[in-house]
C-alpha cells in the first residue's frame, strides 16, 4: 500500500508505485509530492505549474519536447 502526499495533505492511497505517479500527473496539481510506501518505499518529486507561454503553445506540464 502506497499513500501518496502533497506538502503534508494526503490524497489517496494506492496499490501500486505506477497508479500513483500516474494520478499524480493527471491530477492537474503541483507542488512537492511524497509517496510512502508501507514496505519502507519513499519517493519525492516535484510537479511545477505550467508557464503562459507553454499553455499558449498547446504544451502540457510534463511533455516531452524535442529540439531539431
């Protein structure tokens, strides 16, 4: 079982490291996250909010983007 945090709120509990990362990305929230697993697993990342001039470009937080 994984609880996943971001700051000190909780947001949910999960079975999986996977399903968690995921809802985390989707979830349109940013800031610093922490997943704890009950088995000792830590992990912490950070999600940053999405700049005007990326939103204008159609380009999502997160994306990949490729230089030619």
């Amino acid at each position: 079982m994984y609880k996943l945090f971001v700051g000190f709120r909780k947001l949910r509990e999960f079975d999986s490291i996977y399903i968690a990362k995921q809802f985390a990305q989707e979830s349109g929230i940013t800031g610093a996250f922490n997943l704890i697993g009950t088995n000792g697993y830590r992990d912490s990342w950070y999600i940053f909010p999405a700049r005007k001039e990326d939103s204008d470009m159609g380009i999502k937080s997160g994306m990949p983007i490729e230089v030619q």
